[in-house]
C-alpha cells in the first residue's frame, strides 16, 4: 500500500507500481491513494504552517522550498499511470486506487 499521497512523491511511478504488483500478484490487493486536483489549496495551507513556503505550482505538483515535490492528480491522469483500476473519492481532497488487473505495469 501506498497511502497517504506516498506514491505522489515518488520519481518512478511506473516502477513502485510494478513492484506493487510483483509482490502482491492477486488483483484487488493493491491500494494507493493520493491527493487530488482539489487538494491544492489545503496543502498550500498546510506547508505554510509547516513553515514551508510553496514556490512551484503545476498542473500536477506543488514544490516547496528545500525541495519538497507533492503531487496531485485528475481521475484521468492516475487513470493513465495505473491503467484498469478502480478510482473513489476518498475525501473532498484525494482518492483511493485499486488496481484491478495486471497487464498495465
């Protein structure tokens, strides 16, 4: 599992997911859940009482200063990352993914 918007911070996307599913083989066994599009605001909050000042914002990330990369995500594009899955809104601000056949890696 990868909750908390863990998997959003992550470079190799494509490759944690495969390793997903090399060790949990059996569909329905893997869950992400990540912050959506609509996260934004809150998280833009959030770092700044952290004392973390945001100085990028994209389509897909928020970059705070010291480094710091989040991304957020549209059904579509977690869609196309984690091919046939089944996507809920979590919250008002995030979803939860469950990949649900092996042959998209």
């Amino acid at each position: 599992m990868c909750l908390t918007n863990t998997w959003g911070t992550m470079s190799d996307k494509t490759g944690v997911l495969r390793e997903m599913r090399r060790l949990a083989p059996k569909p329905h066994t893997r869950l992400l859940s990540v912050y959506s599009e609509a996260s934004v605001p809150s998280r833009r909050e959030w770092y700044s009482r952290l004392g973390h000042a945001v100085l990028e914002e994209t389509r897909e990330y928020l970059e705070t200063e010291g480094g710091f990369r989040s991304e957020h995500f549209s059904e579509a594009r977690l869609r196309s990352l984690v091919g046939d899955s089944t996507i809920r809104p979590l919250t008002d601000i995030a979803y939860v993914v469950t990949v649900l056949s092996q042959r998209h890696a």
